[in-house]
C-alpha cells in the first residue's frame, strides 16, 4: 500500500533493539471475520519475533515479482497485488462478483475468501505457493479468448496482464523449489534458451506480433491468439498450420514495409535451437511456453539502444 519506507525504519529500528527487550518488539498478524451482523470471529492468528514480518514480506516482494506495462507504455517491475492474483486465477467476472457479495453467500466469494487465507500463508509464513494457485493462472492465459469486456469485445490488455501475473508466480513457485536468486525467471529475453516451452512460446509471440503489424489497430484476436489452446495442447501440428497462416502477411510485410526477411530469419535461428526429438515430440506445453511469449513479445518492444543497457535485476527489487 505505498508503506515500504515505513517497513524497512520499522526493520532498522528492530534490528538495534537490545536482547532484553526483544519481547516487546514484535508484530501480530491478526484476521477477523464478521460471519453474521453483530458478531466478529478470529480466522487467523499468527504472532512473530523480532523483524521477521518485515523480512518475510521483503521474501515475498523479490521472489514474486514481474514487469508490467503501465497504459502509457512504461515498464515497472513490481509485485502483483492478492487480487490481480485472483483475477488471474478466478477471472475478473468472478472478482468482482464476490467484490459485491458483502454477505459472502455466493461460491465466487467464498472461493475468494479462500484464495486470500492461502496467499495470506504465502506472503506472511513464507508458505510455499499452492501448486493449483498457479496452475489455474496457466490455464486462465492459455485460454485468451476468454478475456472480454462487457460489450463482448476482446480485451488484448488485459490477457497480457494476466500473463504478467501468472510469471510471476511462477517465478516464486521456482523460488519455492530451492531455485537460486540468479537463475529465476527473468523479464529479458534469453536467446541461447534451448527448452522446448520456451521455443514454441517464443515463436507463438513472433506469429502474433507479425499478424498485428499487418492488421494494426483493427483490435481482433489474431490467428496465434485463436489458436492458443490446440497450439499449447498439440503444438508441432499447430505450429505448421500457425506458419502456413503467416504466408500471406508475410507477403504483405514484404511488399509494404520489407519486414518478411526480419521475421523469417528469426524464425529460422529459433527453430534452429530445439534439440531434435523436442521439435518432432508432439506433447503439450508447460508454463515456460508464457515466459518466452512474455519475452520475445518484451524484446520486439524494446528498442535497440535500450537492449545494449543492462536491465536492473528483478533481485535488486525493493519495496516502495
């Protein structure tokens, strides 16, 4: 909530209190319900030591932490919020139901209620990420067409949000697993990467980008959005039909702005990195395929000069 300067005195001010008087210094986390008018229950308790909230919440910030692009197309790196988590997870429909159900009668509040007893966990007991958590926000990307406002227009925005999201929690779920601080999942676009996922995330962003150049601003869903779901379910058969819907605009980048060469050269160097038997095996993708669509669609957007600075590491991320 903009409280991190106050955080860290708060830490600093711990850290020299004397030995004697460390039992007063401590912090209570305490959860309160009111389950019906006029009575108030307790649904979490958790009381800790010393500046261990204060180094639990710093945890969460750098381990679970993605780049997001701001409506003015500046990039900020910074922890997605308990409820863009839900709306990744549950989808913004479900949210803003439960948002509305003061009286938490219906299944999309209690299902949030949930989802913020779990994070709660996470955030403050260094609890490790749900596994179905993050598997649900997977599943949530992979379906793009999803995403649509309320006059049924699709919503490009808001399923690169939530692709954002759901990158960062993987990177804490791999922070989770005993992953180390130099070898999680970063924005920047890894170009030697050899994973499977990885690849066909990269090419799937470079479909959908080609396809956006031609058709600019029309706001449809392109061929590789369509097609997400059977590209992630089956994705060398896909990637054959993606490519033969590609020809025509690549024809038509050819003539207008002589960018085909661009895009069919890079095709080629990445499919030059799968490993043999990843490039013929027909099974379904794993969530790195949204980590290279996150960065091959980052490093299309970036402009060169920007590529030549090194980017401030997501570990030097601070609270603010």
């Amino acid at each position: 909530a903009g409280h991190g300067s106050k955080l860290q005195h708060f830490q600093e001010q711990i850290g020299r209190v004397e030995d004697d008087q460390k039992d007063v210094a401590s912090t209570v986390i305490l959860g309160m319900e009111a389950a019906t008018d006029g009575r108030m229950s307790i649904n979490y308790y958790q009381e800790m030591e010393g500046n261990t909230y204060a180094q639990n919440l710093a945890d969460w910030y750098r381990s679970c932490c993605w780049e997001y692009f701001t409506k003015d197309g500046i990039r900020t790196i910074h922890t997605p919020t308990p409820r863009m988590i839900a709306e990744a997870v549950m989808g913004t429909d479900s949210v803003n139901r439960a948002i509305q159900d003061d009286k938490c009668k219906y299944s999309d509040s209690k299902q949030m209620k949930d989802l913020y007893k779990r994070l709660l966990c996470c955030i403050v007991d260094r609890a490790p990420l749900p596994k179905n958590i993050l598997v649900s926000a997977v599943h949530r990307a992979e379906f793009p067409l999803s995403f649509k406002s309320d006059n049924d227009k699709w919503q490009r925005r808001a399923w690169e949000k939530c692709i954002a999201t759901t990158c960062a929690l993987i990177r804490r779920a791999r922070y989770d697993d005993g992953v180390k601080e130099g070898k999680l999942p970063q924005t920047q676009l890894d170009s030697m990467c050899r994973n499977r996922d990885y690849l066909y995330g990269r090419l799937f962003a470079i479909a959908d980008i080609l396809e956006q150049q031609v058709n600019k601003e029309n706001g449809r869903p392109t061929n590789a959005v369509r097609m997400m779901k059977f590209y992630v379910q089956r994705p060398a058969e896909a990637w054959k039909q993606l490519h033969m819907k590609l020809i025509p605009y690549l024809k038509q980048l050819g003539e207008k702005e002589k960018k085909a060469g661009y895009y069919q050269k890079l095709i080629g160097e990445i499919e030059l990195l799968f490993e043999t038997d990843d490039r013929e095996k027909d099974s379904s993708l794993k969530e790195d395929f949204l980590l290279g669509i996150y960065a091959q669609t980052r490093e299309f957007y970036t402009k060169a000069d920007e590529r030549m600075v090194v980017a401030d590491s997501v570990s030097e991320y601070r609270i603010s």
